[in-house]
C-alpha cells in the first residue's frame, strides 16, 4: 500500500506541466483594474486599465488612464482623474 502511494505522488509531480510565458517583439499587453469599498460613511472607487507594447524582448513601454473617486460621510465626493506610464 505505502508502494503504491509513493508511486502515485511521483506520478502527480512529474506530472505538473511547466507554464512559461514567451515575450517576443511586438507583443502587446492590456490590463483592467477596478476596486469598489464601501463601509459605513466612507466610499471608495478606483478604475485604471493600462496598455503596453514590447519594443524588445526586455522593454516594454505603455501607459493608461487611472480614476479615483472617494466620498467620506460629512465630506462631498472628490474625484481625480490621472496618466500612467511606465517602461
């Protein structure tokens, strides 16, 4: 019985496949992010995507917008508006 345990987990392990992401030239990458809190007398809102492009296999430049938006009880609302950007 302890034979055949010891089998069947060598089996599982040597049988997880291996994930590894290629990035070649001319890759492109998009993200979305958003994030939604409420909690009694506070409100919290932050949506921001983002957009990139592989010029080589090591630089990526790109760049999104970002909104933030939060209210807290007794205080109007404030909303920010901003750019990402990153290489």
């Amino acid at each position: 019985m302890r034979r055949a345990m010891l089998v069947f987990v060598a089996i599982l392990l040597a049988g997880q496949p291996v994930a590894a992401q290629v990035i070649e030239q001319g890759d492109k990458e998009v993200q979305a992010n958003a994030l939604f809190l409420t909690v009694e007398g506070m409100t919290l809102l932050s949506l921001s995507g983002i957009y990139g492009y592989y010029y080589t296999e090591k630089l990526q430049i790109g760049g999104g917008p970002t909104i933030n938006y939060s209210k807290f009880a007794g205080w109007p609302g404030s909303t920010t508006v901003g750019l990402t950007a990153f290489g």
